[in-house]
C-alpha cells in the first residue's frame, strides 16, 4: 500500500510545486524554524495535505517536504532532516528498534480491506500455496500480511518461493510464472479483472496496516503548537470528507489524479478515525499494543528488527489532539 516508493508524475510535482510545497526555512522575523513535515501523496494523507494547499497553515510555522513515499519520508526522519513524517506503523517501529525515539500523534487511516493477498484461479484456500510462487514488494506492510495470511493456514515465508516485485503489480502478474501476489487498491482491482480471486485481505488482520504521523520526541515540546494546528487541518478537512463530499470529491480529484466520481474509490477500503477515535486509540492503547506486538513477530521473521522497538507504552500519545467540543 502506501509503503511503497510511489513515484510522483511530472504533473504531480509540478502542482505540489505551484501549492507551495516545498522545505523552506523560517521566514524573516521568525526566532525558531519551522515544524518540518515529510510526507507523500497518498489518499490518507490527502485531508491534510488539503488544508496545507488551502493555506490553513502558517508557513512561518508549519513546512510540507513533498517525497515520492514513505520510504524517502522514513529516511528524511530517520537523518534528522524532518521532524515529522507520515509513516506506516510497522516503518515506525523499525525506527524505534534502530534508536530513534519517535511517537505516533496521529493515526490517518487504517487499511479495512485495501490490501490483500490474490491468487490464480485453481487456488482457492491459503494452505495451496506451499511450494507456490508468491510475490510482494518486499516493504514492511507486505511483510506483515503475508506473514499473518500464512500464519493463519499453519505456514510461514520458507514454505513458500516468495518472490519480490516492484510497485507495478498487474506487470509482474503478466510476465508470467507466478501463483499468487500481495496487492492493494487500485492495482487489485485491476488484478481482480484479470480473474485473480482474494484469498486474504486486511480485514482478517485487524490494526496491523495502519497509517500514522510520526515525531521526533525531541520535537514534541519545541513545536507543540504547531503541531497541534497541524493535526487540526487534518480533522477539519476529514469533518469535510463527511459533510461537504461533492466539494471534497473535485478539491481532491487533481492530487489523486482520478475523476471526481472515482475519489471515494481512494477510500472505500480505508477506516478514517476522527478525532474522538484518535483519541480512543491513543489514549486506550491496549488493541494497538496487541497489534504492535503482531507486527514485531512479522517484522522478526523478515530478519527487519534485530531488537526490540522499546517500550511500546511509550510509542504513543494523544497530547497533542485538539481539544473536544
């Protein structure tokens, strides 16, 4: 899913350019620079990023660093040149377990269905594909899916020839001499009209592909306020996604390169929690926990984490939320 390099179109960096969307330093007058934020076009990120291009943001305070994915967002956190960034949950612990103390302020989305595990017709239960040619990208939320899919049939990766592919998937599918393939929307839709059949998705492994905004500890007290606006124009522009969906759908369309009547395609597999789901997931970390510790074992067995990604209680925190009304 969105773990993947996604790589930006001419047309796509010539409007985050014209929005504006680009690392600057703090503007004349301004004592401390501003919040640096490392994030990607993909359609959970999108509320925000719509009340930056809305200029909802103060550029003296908030700065948007565009990149082709959340792995070049990782790196950018990770080197010390954000201090924030849009991540997946499984990328944050692998930084947590690599010595960076980060905490998760925001959850954006979790996947409910948008990523799953499609085979040729002929298998039809997870259990065939031992000895069969699976292939994904070889990112932490294909590890984790394809871990808790063959888990769940009593196998695990060295009981099947896995495979690694790159983010065009329906291409891999036709070259040929493959029997199954972690995917994801839209690129399983397009397998899926190929005669693929599902034969596990996200659903069946609730809290384990989830996207967050992740912050330097460090930067937590020195740019509270700004981040506190910032999470801001994400529920704002959410609350609109709700009550102002045909102006949503055309503010939206451009960035995600799709009609106005594909958009709600971008999300139909996608659980938004709003604020007070936030906070629920924040302040009551018990099922994230459990999740996390899923993760771990997925990301183990990879051979990504040679060391545990600290205390998990404290990976977490709803402080920075805006306040209930």
């Amino acid at each position: 899913m969105r773990s993947s390099p996604v790589s930006l179109t001419r047309r796509q960096l010539l409007r985050w350019a014209a929005a504006g969307m680009t690392g600057l330093g703090a503007w004349p007058g301004c004592t401390q620079p501003p919040l640096r934020v490392a994030i990607q076009p993909w359609s959970g990120y999108q509320f925000m990023l719509q009340a930056f291009r809305s200029h909802e943001y103060d550029p003296r305070r908030i700065q948007i660093y565009p990149t082709t994915g959340t792995l070049a967002s990782w790196v950018m956190l990770r080197q010390g040149e954000v201090d924030a960034a849009a991540l997946t949950l499984d990328e944050v612990l692998r930084l947590r377990a690599d010595g960076l103390d980060v905490v998760v302020v925001l959850i954006f989305d979790i996947s409910a269905g948008a990523d799953m595990v499609l085979s040729r017709p002929g298998i039809t239960h997870l259990a065939a594909l031992q000895g069969r040619r699976v292939a994904s990208e070889n990112t932490g939320v294909a590890a984790i899916l394809l871990h808790q899919a063959l888990a769940s049939a009593g196998l695990d990766l060295a009981q099947v020839n896995w495979q690694e592919i790159g983010t065009d998937h329906v291409a891999a599918w036709r070259q040929g001499g493959l029997d199954a393939i972690v995917s994801y929307h839209p690129s399983a839709r397009q397998l899926r009209a190929l005669g693929l059949q599902v034969l596990f998705d996200s659903r069946q492994t609730p809290l384990q592909i989830i996207d967050v905004l992740a912050v330097r500890r460090s930067a937590l007290s020195r740019h509270a306020a700004a981040l506190t606006q910032l999470i801001a124009g994400h529920f704002r522009y959410l609350q609109a996604w709700h009550t102002r969906r045909i102006d949503m759908l055309y503010q939206l369309s451009p960035w995600l390169e799709v009609p106005p009547e594909q958009v709600p395609y971008a999300y139909q597999w996608l659980d938004l929690p709003d604020l007070l789901a936030n906070r629920d997931y924040l302040n009551e970390p018990e099922a994230l926990l459990q999740a996390m510790h899923a993760m771990t074992e997925a990301l183990a067995a990879k051979g990504w984490l040679n060391a545990a990604p600290g205390q998990p209680e404290t990976l977490l925190t709803a402080s920075l939320l805006p306040t209930l009304r």
